[in-house]
C-alpha cells in the first residue's frame, strides 16, 4: 500500500538531520511493512571504521657477548724460553766446534760427566756448573769451576782426556752447554750445586732431583 503523503514528509524532515545522506535519500518513499501502525524504523547507521594504526615491530639489536681472551698458561719449568722441545733444539746446535773458552770447559764436563744420558740429565750437569758460578761458593768461570781441584775426576791437573770429537757425544754436548750458557731453557735441576751418580752426598745437602743416573744437589 501507500504511505500517506503527511508521513512522507515527516521522514524526509528526519533524514535531514542525519549527517551523510544524500537529497536522493530524502526524496524516496519509504516503504512501511505492514503491522508497524505507522512506526518508522531506522537502521542505526554503521558505525564509521576506525583506522587502526599499522603495529610497528621495534626490533632491538643484541650486542655480541664480550669475548675475555683465555690467558695462556706460563711456560713449565721444563719448558724452552723461546718454545720447542729440548731434543728439537739439541738437534739444531750440533755442532763439533766450541765458541769459547768457557763453551769448550762446559761441553768437555757435559762429556765427562754425562754422555749417554738423556739431555735433560746432561742440561742438568751444566746448568750445575753455571749455578756454581753464580753462588760465590765457587770459582766464578766455567773454567774456575770445572779445573778447581778435587772436584771434577776427568781433571788431571788442570787438564783434560783426549776427546772423540767427531763422535755424536761430543756434537750433543757441545750443543747441551751452547743451551745452557745462552739460558735457552729453564732451571732442570733447581739450585743445583752438586751431582753425583749413586755415591753417598757429603751431610747436609738436599737432594733436588736425579735425572737419569744422575743425582743432583745442593
């Protein structure tokens, strides 16, 4: 049916006031369903979208963990000043010829007193006559120390035996008391003053070591 022309425009005076809507909207009938005894109803307009602010991810950076460099460990007491092994450094001094005076004393006790042991006995019987050098007990050269009589039994009045020089003994103990005088490799034997091979030690000493057959003292 038709809606009459009064309710018509009462709708169309209500339509002007809601924002949004267009003079078309104002100007078309409404059609009323039956049974609504001249109610209007109105759908409630949507509501307007609101815009959502795009989410922003906020990344935060992690610094790399701070490395502390592991400290290495100090050389061992038995261990090279320059690094290698004794054997490596035996290998690369052997030589049939002495420096000096005091290198060729040096290496004629190495000889003597311990060829055929292992080097760190033979390292061991130098640097016990270096430390005697050093004690003020003691004669303060190689020399001094090695032809004091009464200590060394390969000494025969102020002299030594002929010597196999070209043999590998003389080379290794020629290069053992190159190391010992240059201080290429630590204390074997610490504070060393004496050695012996089995024989009772005078009373009084400590024994600090026996490398070998050797027994060291001091």
């Amino acid at each position: 049916m038709r809606v009459p022309a009064r309710v018509v425009a009462a709708a169309a005076a209500l339509l002007c006031l809601l924002p949004g809507l267009g003079s078309a909207a104002m100007a078309a009938e409404i059609a009323i369903p039956a049974g609504t005894s001249g109610s209007l109803l109105l759908a409630a307009p949507a509501a307007p979208a609101v815009s959502q602010p795009s989410a922003r991810i906020l990344t935060l950076g992690i610094p790399a963990p701070v490395l502390t460099p592991v400290a290495k460990p100090a050389a061992s007491d038995d261990g090279a000043a320059t690094g290698g092994s004794l054997d490596g450094m035996v290998s690369d001094r052997l030589s049939s010829a002495t420096s000096s005076d005091e290198h060729e004393c040096l290496a004629a006790s190495v000889y003597f007193e311990s060829k055929g042991q292992p080097y760190r006995g033979q390292l061991a019987v130098a640097q016990t006559i270096i430390n005697r050098t050093k004690s003020g007990r003691f004669p303060s050269t190689v020399c001094g120390v090695v032809k004091q009589p009464h200590q060394f039994g390969f000494v025969r009045h102020g002299s030594y035996p002929a010597i196999a020089r070209a043999g590998q003994q003389w080379r290794e103990a020629v290069a053992i008391a190159s190391i010992a005088l240059k201080n290429a490799w630590s204390a074997v034997a610490h504070d060393a003053l004496y050695f012996n091979s089995g024989h009772r030690p005078a009373p009084g000493l400590t024994r600090v070591a026996q490398i070998g057959a050797q027994i060291f003292y001091r």
